[in-house]
C-alpha cells in the first residue's frame, strides 16, 4: 500500500489533519518526489514522500544504489600497444562494464570506434584522461622504448601498472627501474590467445605477481578489481614470482612454439585420413603462427631458460637420429654380414636400401670374423 505524508516545502509545522496512512519506514526506504495538491493553498506547495519500498517507480532507490555500486568498481582501463592480443583482452573488459582506452603507433581509430573505444594518436592526450590502469600490450622487444616515451607525469600519481608480455622476469625490472615508487606494478600472463581462447577462457592459466602495491584500501581493491576480470571469465588464477614463471615458461611455452614454428616451415597439410595425432601438430601450427616473431623471439631473448632449453632441443634430436640410425646400423649389419637362423641358413639382404644394385653374398671369412 502507499503511503504518503505531505510536507510544506515552506518550514511550517506538519499538519495531523494532512497526513495520509503515516509509516514510519527507514530513511533509506523513502523516495521523495513533489508533487503539487490539488486543494492546497497557492502560496505553498505540498511534497508528497513516497514510503512504499514496493512501489513501482521510475527512479527507485534501490536501482540507483545498484548502479552506483556497479560504477564504483568499474576501472577505466588504458591499452597502449592496441594489436590482436589488445583487441582480445578490451573485448572481455567492455563485456564486463569496464571503460577502455586505446593507443597504438598503428591508426587502430576505426577498430577502437567499431568497439566503442576511445583511441588516442598522441600518449599525453590519453595520460590527461587519468585512467586507472596502464596496461601495456606492446611485444617484448619494444617493452622498454614504449614505457620511456609514456608522458608519466600526466597520470594519476598511484595509477596501476600492467603487463600481459610472455616472460616476466624483463618487464617487472623494466617497470621497477622507470617508474616512480608511486605507481604500483603488476606482472600478468594470460597464458592463451585469440586462438586459443577464442570460445571461453575457462579454466585457461592466469599468471599474476603483485609486484609493487601501495598501501590504502582504494589500491589494494583496484589491483582485486582488475584480476577480478579474469577470475569471472573462469580463468584459474595462479599466483607466482615473475622467476618461478619464466622458469616454468622456458620448459613448456618456449618449446611450443619452437616446435610449432619448425612445423609450419615444413608446411604441413591436412589429409583425408587425418589421425588425432596428426590434428594435434596442424592445431599447434594454427595456434603458434598467428603469433608474430617478434613475440617467438622475445620468448627467447627475453628469458634466460630459453637457450638452455634450444640447446637441450638440439641435443634431443641428434640422440633420437643416434638412436634411430644406431638401431637401422644393427639391423643393417646383420642382414649384411649375415645372421645364422635356427633352420641354420644365413639371411642375406639382396639389394640396398636406396640404390637397388645387387648385393654379392658375403664371404665364409667376413661372417666367421
């Protein structure tokens, strides 16, 4: 039922006779709207508060609490370095309510516009905008020159720094060695693609290290809201020290790629009689070459696991080769030189793997030698 209690916008004393079913209802369940009494006086007007937390209302309380709270932990996400992998990542943050900017040495406008992204040609225009978090999606290997060329004194002194390069170990000392103890810093892997995750993000590994976190509630909840992002996509969060990743990432990302950049030289095709096996290689090959080489290159220059792990590849495939041509060595020598059955006759190879030309039986010599 609604409930009603006129009051004078004038400050006159509230009249008894004027009061319309009275409840006495919390503060925060009373809207106030005015609305003018058919049978009041012309010099005053009446404000009708509304009680009835159940009344249909076009601005209801409840729903502007929502919406505040909801704006309150929405981030304005700048993106500098706006390629495939920036693009992937502003998707998720838009569909999740965040704002987002961009910035880029390309002219990615008309992308960023068909997303409804703000982009910005000159850096210092988007530092004026004082986003929340810088996120730097550059590659590796212009990591460094971007984050020098960044006009830092624009931003808000505690912005939020974040990384979503391959290795981690180069960014947190760049980051640590250019930027004021201000900032705060945080390392990120996601450890999939616009390949890769292109379906759903479930389950798909989310490396972070909070390197540098300023104290205060307002910067320990922004680092929350942003890892926040990954966690409803269903990503599994993991927790570790930029070395612990790189050492992890040099045994297994590095070798993915290398073996999925020596695959696509050999320039594999499908075939009508593909086996899972096969699918498997022709799947990594689309997963890995979509990738710049710069990214590869990175993965390799920027983390000193990686040429240990190029050297042991190396030394994997010569054993193999060894151990494959050692073993046909053993077959051949004993079909050459002969190999005494149990009936007792010798077995004998008449013709050369390759070349096809006749072999002469060896003689009674070379087999009792």
């Amino acid at each position: 039922m609604l409930c009603f209690t006129p009051v004078q916008s004038k400050p006159t004393p509230t009249p008894t006779s004027g009061t319309i079913n009275h409840c006495p209802l919390l503060p925060h369940q009373r809207i106030h709207y005015y609305h003018h009494h058919h049978h009041h006086h012309p010099s005053s007007n009446y404000r009708l508060r509304i009680r009835a937390i159940d009344a249909a209302q076009p601005y209801d309380y409840e729903s502007r609490v929502s919406n505040q709270f909801a704006q309150s932990n929405k981030l304005k996400i700048a993106i500098i370095g706006f390629g495939n992998f920036g693009q992937f990542l502003a998707k998720a943050f838009l569909r999740q309510g965040h704002s987002v900017l961009s910035h880029s040495r390309t002219d990615y406008s008309h992308i960023s516009q068909s997303l409804g992204i703000s982009f910005f040609q000159d850096p210092h225009d988007l530092c004026e905008q004082h986003p929340d978090v810088i996120l730097l999606s550059t590659s590796i290997i212009s990591t460094e020159p971007v984050l020098r060329s960044l006009p830092i004194q624009r931003l808000k002194r505690n912005t939020l720094f974040v990384d979503v390069l391959s290795v981690k170990e180069f960014p947190k000392d760049i980051f640590l060695q250019v930027l004021p103890s201000h900032f705060d810093i945080l390392c990120t892997h996601p450890m999939f693609g616009p390949e890769s995750g292109k379906q759903t993000w479930k389950d798909l590994p989310f490396v972070y290290d909070k390197v540098r976190i300023g104290e205060g509630e307002s910067r320990v909840s922004r680092v929350d809201r942003f890892l926040d992002i990954f966690e409803k996509e269903g990503c599994r969060m993991v927790e570790m020290t930029c070395a612990e990743h790189d050492k992890y990432a040099a045994g297994s990302q590095f070798i993915t790629h290398t073996m999925g950049r020596v695959l696509e030289k050999l320039d594999l095709e499908t075939t009508p009689i593909n086996t899972k096996g096969y699918e498997t290689l022709l799947n990594l090959v689309d997963n890995t070459s979509g990738d710049s080489f710069d990214l590869y290159y990175g993965l390799f220059m920027y983390n000193k696991n990686a040429m240990e792990q190029l050297e042991r590849l190396d030394l994997a495939f010569e054993s193999l080769k060894k151990e494959l041509f050692g073993h046909l060595h053993e077959v051949l020598r004993r079909q050459l030189f002969g190999k005494v059955e149990e009936e007792g006759q010798r077995r004998v190879l008449s013709k050369l793997p390759k070349n096809g030309h006749v072999l002469p039986p060896p003689s009674t010599d070379a087999i009792n030698n």
